[in-house]
C-alpha cells in the first residue's frame, strides 16, 4: 500500500503506557539506589569496582557460578596472558563456541578474576554475568568463552580492543583443538556489545576465511563519538547517563575529538557495512536506556546493508536489564525466549 512505511517498528514498544507495574516499580528502586552511591570517577575506578563486586550500585551483585573454569590466553604483548572464563554445556557434546565480551563501560567491570589472575589493576564483568553464560551454554549446547580485557583508566585505548582481538583470532585458529568446536558466534553486552562488534569487523580483515554465524549485541554502545540524539536527551537517572557516558569515554579515550572518534575502528557505527560480511544480527534493547537510538539504528543500517538483523524491544527495560534475575520484571524473561527463538534459528 502506498501509505505504509518500508520501515515499520512496533510502536507499542517505544509507549510509556506500555510499562508494567513490575517495571516502573523496579525503575524507582534503581534510581533510588542510584542517587545513594557516589559515581565512580569521584571514588575512583577502583573503588567502584569494589562497590560493584558487593551490589553497592544500581546493577546487581555479582553471582559466582564455581562450574566456571578460568584459562589464559597469549596476548601480542610480552609477557602477559589474557584471561578467560569458560562455560561448556552440562550435558551434552558443545556444538559451537560463542566468545563473550563484557559490559561495564570498558572502565569499571569488577575485577575478581583479575585479581586471582594478574596484580593489574583491570577486571572482568564476566563474573556477574556467570548465570547469563550459563544460560548461554545450556540454551545452545555452546562452550562460551568470556574474555577478561584491560580495563581504563589504567589501561586505556587500545589495550581493551586489542585483547578482545587477540582472544578473537586464537579463537579461531583454535577453538577446535582445546575445546573440540568451532567458534560460531558473539555476543556483547554494552560496552561489549561494541567490543565485539569492533571484534567481528576486525576478524573479517585478519581472518577472512572466518565468519560468525551470528552475533547477540545487548544494548550496545556503537557510537562514541558525539553519541546519538537519545544519549543527549534522555534524562533520567537510571543506571546509564549521557554523563556517565561522557566520563567513560574521556577514560577510554584520552585526548581524543569526537571527530578522530568518528573512525570505523573507534565507533562501529560508521563503518561502511556494504563492504562487509554481516552475520545476522540480534539487537536486543529496553526504552528506559540512553543507547535506544544506537541499537534502533544500527539495526536499520545492517538491514539497509542486507545483513539479517532482528530488533528487539522492552518496554520500560534499563541499561543492563538482562543481568537482572527472572523475576524482577517481566521483560528478563522475555529476553532471554527471544534469544532462544531467533538464535535457535541461526546457529
């Protein structure tokens, strides 16, 4: 029909009215929690990661999950191992591995696994998102590998890319020897959301023969820029800010414009998709979030590019609402049968 949009988004989705009960009352939990507790640069990143580990911010708790194992892996620098966090599947034989990368602003992940592993200063979320994994693992038959990246301010850019890139490629040239499966797919959360876009882009370079079969990228950061018009005009304080986001990327990022900050290989966002191999794509996103237009809109250009990609949605859902446990709000589990749904089909 003439009057019907080539691009159609469910618009019960982006509705106020939509939001449970469960939702709203969650939401004002969190922004109470959040206005208690200093932000992390007036305590410092190491402080926070601290408050985070004990469940003193707006995220939950961490939950350690002991069927984790914890491997190395060779980073390019001499002299230093990269650490990972291992899930395979209970039961049956892995069928695949899906690389996991971390949230957290790639600044203030809790640092548990580092500090067992190294005396650096950096950490992984990984931990925190044991039960996520596991999910993962279970839903799939997949072994998850979760990478443990260097961490600003005390390592700022490259450091972190560069050793999800590294884990990257050893992966592929052998998961099939120490874990007996492929590498077959990534999936991000946040700033890991981007990582592992940057990660997936950066393989088709180094590895061309490699490709994905799909990625799961929640509530992904693709443009650190200058950001995008939801970061500048959402408001509430509820886990993430436009000023969070800011302090983050002046950690990251020192010294950088947000013109030099445009680069395909700093903010995924702008590289030019049709010249890429773009596995299908799930980008899974709530409304209470100021990185909504980045996953709206990412979505629409990986699908303007023909890549497969599926939006999903959740009405009222923070930053981060996937870590949170089922019964919180109705939306985590959702979640988590729309990732069965469209990743089942894919892999």
């Amino acid at each position: 029909m003439a009057h019907q949009s080539d691009l159609v988004l469910n618009l019960t989705k982006f509705n106020p009215k939509s939001y449970t009960e469960k939702a709203k009352a969650l939401n004002e939990r969190l922004i109470k929690i959040q206005s208690e507790v200093p932000f992390w640069w007036e305590v410092g990143a190491a402080k926070y990661r601290e408050m985070r580990a004990n469940g003193k911010t707006p995220l939950p708790k961490p939950i350690y999950l002991p069927q984790a194992q914890q491997m190395t892996v060779p980073s390019r620098d001499a002299g230093r191992d990269i650490p990972i966090r291992v899930f395979k599947p209970k039961i049956n034989l892995s069928k695949g591995v899906l690389y996991h990368i971390h949230g957290g602003g790639s600044d203030v992940s809790v640092n548990n696994l580092r500090q067992r592993m190294s005396t650096e200063l950096t950490g992984t979320m990984a931990i925190s998102q044991d039960p996520l994994l596991e999910f993962l693992a279970e839903s799939f038959t997949l072994t998850v590998v979760s990478v443990g990246y260097r961490l600003a301010p005390e390592h700022p850019w490259p450091a972190g890319p560069n050793d999800c890139f590294d884990v990257g490629e050893w992966l592929v040239d052998n998961a099939q020897e120490i874990f007996q499966a492929p590498l077959v797919a990534a999936c991000g959360e946040s700033a890991g959301g981007h990582l592992t876009a940057l990660t997936c882009f950066h393989l088709q370079r180094t590895r061309p023969a490699f490709g994905y079969r799909c990625l799961l990228l929640n509530f992904g950061a693709f443009d650190i820029s200058n950001f995008l018009p939801q970061n500048h005009h959402y408001q509430t304080p509820l886990v993430l800010t436009g000023h969070i986001m800011e302090k983050y990327i002046e950690a990251l990022l020192p010294g950088t414009t947000a013109e030099q900050r445009t680069s395909p290989d700093i903010s995924p966002f702008y590289a030019d998709f049709h010249k890429l191999k773009l596995p299908p794509a799930l980008f899974a996103i709530g409304t209470e979030d100021p990185l909504l237009d980045d996953s709206v809109l990412m979505a629409a250009r990986w699908q303007m590019a023909l890549g497969k990609a599926v939006l999903k949605v959740y009405p009222g859902a923070p930053h981060g609402f996937c870590l949170f446990e089922d019964d919180v709000a109705e939306y985590v589990l959702e979640y988590k049968q729309d990732v069965k749904d469209v990743l089942g089909k894919w892999l």
